[in-house]
C-alpha cells in the first residue's frame, strides 16, 4: 500500500470514530433533510410576485435522493444540479478525487476543502461512494420492464365557492358562470425509471375551473405531458423523445430548466446543466416537444435538437396596405383555460424550434459553440407603448452564443456571449475565487443590449430576461468559525431604456446579508437581511389623468427575518421565524408587514404517520411589503404563499406510509382575515374572511 494511500485509510479510521456529525440514517432521517433546500424556494417566490409554479427543481432533488450520485463518478453538472453546493466547492471536491484516486467512504468528505460540516448533512442524502467496478450495460428489454415505477393521484380545491363558479343574473336572464368547470384540481403522474439510463411517463393536469372530459376537454386533463428518455445507449449519450428540457451555457440562447439567481445560496449563479434532460413537469409554457440527442468523442460533444408544438397566444389584427391577416398580440403562459377568453387563446399558434450545440469539454477548460432557430407560425403584432419599442416583431429568430469556463489555480471563470440575428448581442462573464477557508467570492458581471431577443432564455439578472439590463453582482460567505456563516452580496443595475411603468432609462440596488448560526447538529438560527432600491415613475400634477408629466423616484424595500429551529430529539423538530417588511414608495407613509409562526413536525419512528403542522400570524400593509413563508407540503408539489392584510395562518398535513408500495397525504390550510368580508377579487372572490384548501395524495410503487 502506498504511503499516500496509508495516510488517507488512518484519516478515514480518525473520521470515522471521532465524528458526530455523519451517524448512520434510516429513510425517515433523510427524507427530514430534503427540507436543505427550502431557503432557495422561498427565495425565489418572493423574486416572483405571482409565487414559483415549476416543480422541475423539487422533482429533479427527489429523483437524485432515490439514486444517489456516486461521488467516484460525479460530474460537475450532477453536484451542480443539487443547488446546495457552492463553485468553489464543486472544484474543491472534483480536485480532490482527481487528485487523490476514489474516495473510499463517504466519511472522507470531512476531509475536502471548504466542506464543512453542515454542507455535508445537506448533501448526504444525495450522495454515495462505491468503489470502481466494470460497468454491466443492461438490454433494452431489461431497462424497459426491470427499473422502479410511481403512479401518483393527487386532487386539491378551495373549499369555499369562488365568484368564478357563480351564475350571473342580468335582468331577467341568467348568465353562466365564467368558470367552465369544476373547482377540483387534478393531477396524475405515472413515471417508470432504470437508474438514470432510462425514464419514460406521462404527465397530466386539470387546473380548477377547467372541463373535464366535456366542453374544450373532451379528452379528460387540460394539459398532457409523455417523455421518452435515454442516456448512454447506443452512440448516444442522450436521447429525448417527447417533452424534454434543452439547456446550454448561461441561458443566453436556450434554457428551459429550472435556473437559480439572486438568493440566500448567494455562490450558486452559474449554469451547469446537461444539454438535454427528460421534462416531467406541469409548467405549460417552458419546454420542447420533439427529438433531441446528444453524441459524443473523446472530449467533444455534439446535441441536436428540433421541437414542434402549440402555445397559447392572443391574436389580434394587423392591417396592410392590401389586407388584415392575424398576428400575435401576446403570449400567455399562466396555463389556467378556465373562461371562455382564456380557451380562446389556448394553442393558436404553433413553434418550432431547432438548433445544435457544439462543445470541447474537460475539468478545467470548456469552449461551446450554439446556434438556434425559432419560428412562429404567424408574426407578432406591433404594440404601440413605447417601452415595447424593442420588442421582438415578425416570425422568425436566430441566436448564436458561445461559451466557456475555464479553472486557473483557485479562480473559476466562466461565461458566455450572445447575439441574435439583428446583431443585437447579450453578455455575462463571472468569477469565482477560493480564498480557502473561511472566505469565497463570486462576481458576475452581465451586459444585455435593450434590443437583444430570445424566447427560450433563462440566463442570470434582476429582468427574468437578458434584456435591457447591465449590472455587477459581487457576493461572499465567509466562516470566521466552525458553526459560524456570512452569506451576503450586493448588486447594482441599471436600465438603458423604459421598462413597464418606468418612463426613462432606471437603477436600482439590491444588498442581502444572512448570519447563520449553527451551535449543534440539532440547532440552526439565522438572521436575513434584504434591502432593494429601484426607480420607478412619480406622477407630477394634481391629477392622475393619462399623459400627466413624470419623473423618475427611489423606492426602498427592506426584509428582515428571524428563523430558529431545534430538532428536540429523531422524532420532533420545532421551527419559529418572525419577518419583518417595509416599503418606502418616496410619496407616501412607509409600509409595513410582520408575520410569526411556529411549527411543530412529528415523525414517529415505529408508526407509519407522520405530522407536521403550523399556526402563524401576519398584519401586511399591501403588496408591495408581502410575506412569503415556506410550507410542508405534499411529494412532488410545494406551498409558499404570500401573506397581504391581516390575520392568521393554520395548516396541517400528514402523511400515511402502509408500506413500501403505498402511501397517502392529506393536507388542510386555512388562512382566516381579519380585516375583510371579502378575499381576492374578479373570477377569484371568496365572500367571507376564511379561505381553506384541501390537497390529498395517493402513491404506487412497484
């Protein structure tokens, strides 16, 4: 044995019986620690005002959770498909086994640089270590009827009648209610999966208020969803067939999967991705549907891609000189079809996409070449607001983009350039630099022209969209000492030219700052602090009328929160958070927003329930100052409501196991307001101060 192999099997014998923090687990311990990630959902609902719709991220961590990444193989792309793992880290870890050989168990971890503790309880659920043995490649006819299948069933509504579902009484005459169906919301999903060498299922929605087997529906859901997905068969290291999800350098030219950006895990903003991965999820507007395969030799790797499909879409009327011929006058991508309107827009225009992208690939160097095709069936019609002055008009779109990551000693650099085809280009380069413990830096540094157009992007920035942005985020964690955590950034944009009610080119700000404590494996508290300035418009005059003069003004956002959690013993885990929000809109009283709870979970280790419930109180001002909160939920589907007005917040939700085939979930919320008789409005209005859902789930596996 060598004497470098000799060192490292003492290090393992000192880990192994001097540490308290990697113990054994049962199931029950490490479905506990899938709430890792909750912090980037919250995160992410509160960039959203309409709250986070995508399941792909919670469906993509439960897949990995039941086929754990080996370590002795990982990718950079499989320990960056976590979320949970810094750049600085991911390099850290790959360093280490290139640099050492294998790990030979799990408990090596402590061992890697920047690895502390708590990250590796976060990740150890998702992660394994096996030793190197010859690969047996399976038939097809073994992948295809040997591998795991889940059938899951799952129904929810609002137990109160929305106006929605109400007939209308105009004179004499009784109107039907704008809701075309029931207010059930309906969901079936059957997946069969052979590790990760195979996964083919379908998907299907009804969302409440839509028909069912009737009227638009005749043929049962609203929404459908089948994939066929293989990975290293064949020549092919990826194929799609069916509904799949393309996702390539920093989402500048194509990127339909989930995507972090500014958030409380504030190192994770680069993408890292497969090109091609199967889509499972119920989100209507974000993914292809068609061919999509992947090749590759030696160090080079060839995807090619063609989708063809319809997407909902209002059509208006264009006129020319000789005629009027329909065009497209916007997208909708809410995927609700519950009126009449919203059934009028459902698939009127069809999309097709192609395109490729071309890569050399190795740890430290990375060069990638993509170029992608996007045709619309009829143009976009011309909108007349002048901060749509640069909006994408016609039917057809070409983009190009190159990209590159390349590994200097401790400084990771990365980015990616792109241009459509009316030269219009968009830019992001970043950094990550190892300080080794305790300090890690980032820096992005983005660029997108106001012109710059594409319809499958997802890259980094405050838009959504890389356009009509400029700015520089700067972010560190730094660990002073063991238990101990900064995270913090601070990002400054700007704005080139008008933005939706901002009239001129706009600035603004945004600082995060979270302390995280961590005294024992059984205890965590944090403080979080968000501060967000921007500009927006000021109405000069003594009306409101249209056409009244403005000018430009600073609002200021601020969040603080408290969170406190203690796992009192296997069993039970208490949770308590108290968050504050204000709002200055710079004419007005500043606006405010508090919200506290506790939670209470309960799994009993030799019972086949578990409980998990919470009770909570809010006084929000208004939108602008809303509260979102992460809560328990379901498998597969996730709840973080944002809390306006005043009042209280209950749910309780349980989960029944009967074995390892069977299992159940009902859960019960209630939101009660003190403030109103009336919640919501339009289609939406609930009569009364209460509003109370009900989910219930069934799963099968064999």
């Amino acid at each position: 044995m060598s004497s470098r192999n000799s060192l490292r099997l003492f290090l393992l014998l000192v880990f192994i019986l001097s540490s308290t923090q990697l113990k054994a687990q049962d199931d029950r311990d490490r479905e506990q620690q899938l709430n890792a990630f909750e912090l980037i959902i919250e995160a992410l609902s509160e960039q959203n005002d309409e709250g986070l719709t995508d399941d792909t991220y919670l469906q993509r961590l439960y897949d990995i959770y039941e086929d754990p990444i080996d370590l002795n193989r990982a990718t950079e792309a499989q320990l960056r498909s976590l979320g949970l793992l810094s750049q600085p880290q991911i390099d850290q870890l790959l360093n280490y086994i290139d640099r050492d050989g294998d790990m030979m168990s799990i408990y090596e971890l402590q061992a890697v640089p920047l690895l502390d503790a708590q990250t590796i309880e976060n990740i150890l659920p998702f992660v394994m270590v096996t030793g190197r043995r010859e690969v047996v490649q399976p038939t097809m006819r073994h992948m295809l009827f040997n591998g795991k299948n889940e059938l899951f069933l799952r129904m929810q509504r609002v137990l109160q009648t929305k106006d929605g579902y109400r007939d209308r009484m105009e004179g004499d005459s009784t109107i039907a209610a704008p809701y075309q169906g029931s207010p059930e919301k309906l969901y079936l999903r059957y997946r069969h999966k052979y590790k990760t060498r195979l996964s083919y299922g379908l998907t299907a929605e009804k969302d409440d208020g839509e028909d069912f087997f009737r009227g638009s529906n005749k043929n049962g859901f609203d929404f459908y969803s089948a994939h066929l997905f293989l990975r290293d068969v064949g020549p092919f290291e990826s194929l799609a067939i069916g509904d799949y999800e393309v996702n390539i350098g920093q989402g500048l030219v194509a990127w339909s999967g989930f995507a972090f950006s500014k958030g409380p895990y504030v190192l994770d903003v680069k993408r890292v991705a497969r090109p091609l991965k199967a889509y499972t999820s119920v989100n209507e507007a974000n993914f292809f549907r068609g061919i999509g395969a992947t090749t590759s030799w030696k160090r080079w790797h060839l995807t090619g891609f063609a989708s063809r499909r319809k997407i909902d879409a209002g059509i208006g009327v264009l006129d020319t000189v000789t005629n009027s011929i329909d065009a497209i006058s916007s997208f909708y991508e809410s995927g609700y079809h519950r009126t009449l309107s919203d059934i009028a827009k459902k698939k009127t225009v069809e999309k097709t996409n192609f395109g490729g992208h071309l890569s050399y690939y190795s740890r430290k160097f990375s060069l990638g070449l993509t170029a992608m095709y996007t045709g619309l069936d009829r143009p976009i019609l011309t909108d007349l607001d002048p901060y749509q002055t640069f909006r994408f008009q016609g039917d057809k779109l070409v983009n190009f983009g190159i990209n590159y990551h390349y590994l200097w000693h401790n400084i990771h650099f990365f980015g990616e350039a792109a241009m459509d085809d009316n030269q219009a280009i968009a830019t992001i380069q970043s950094a990550m630099i190892n300080f080794d413990a305790p300090l890690q830096m980032g820096i992005v540094h983005r660029y997108y022209q106001k012109d710059y157009q594409s319809f499958s992007s997802g890259a980094f920035g405050e838009n959504g969209s890389p356009s009509n942005e400029s700015g520089t985020y700067i972010s560190a964690t730094f660990k002073p000492f063991h238990g101990l955590t900064l995270d913090t950034y601070y990002d400054l944009f700007r704005h080139s030219f008008l933005r939706f009610e901002i009239d001129g080119p706009s600035r603004g700000n945004d600082y995060f700052a979270q302390l995280t404590y961590r005294p024992s494996r059984r205890t965590e508290t944090y403080v979080r602090f968000k501060n967000e300035v921007k500009e927006k418009n000021r109405r000069i005059g003594e009306n409101e009328e249209a056409g009244a003069s403005k000018e430009l003004y600073n609002t200021d956002l601020k969040r603080l929160r408290w969170h406190f959690q203690h796992r009192v013993n296997s069993e039970i885990t208490l949770k308590s958070r108290v968050a504050f929000s204000w709002f200055d809109s710079g004419t007005e009283e500043i606006e405010k927003g508090m919200m506290l709870y506790q939670d209470f979970n309960y799994a009993p280790k030799n019972w086949p329930l578990t409980f998990a419930t919470r009770f909570g109180l809010f006084d929000v001002a208004s939108s602008d100052t809303r509260i979102y909160t992460y809560e328990n939920d379901i498998l597969y589907a996730f709840s973080v409501p944002g809390f306006q007005g005043k009042g209280s917040r209950f749910y309780l939700m349980t989960k029944y196991e009967l074995n390892r085939h069977f299992s159940c979930w009902l859960r019960f919320a209630q939101t009660y307001y003190s403030d109103r008789d009336v919640i919501s409005s339009g289609n939406e209005e609930i009569l009364g101060n209460k509003r109370s859902d009900i989910k219930v789930q069934v799963r099968f596996k064999w």
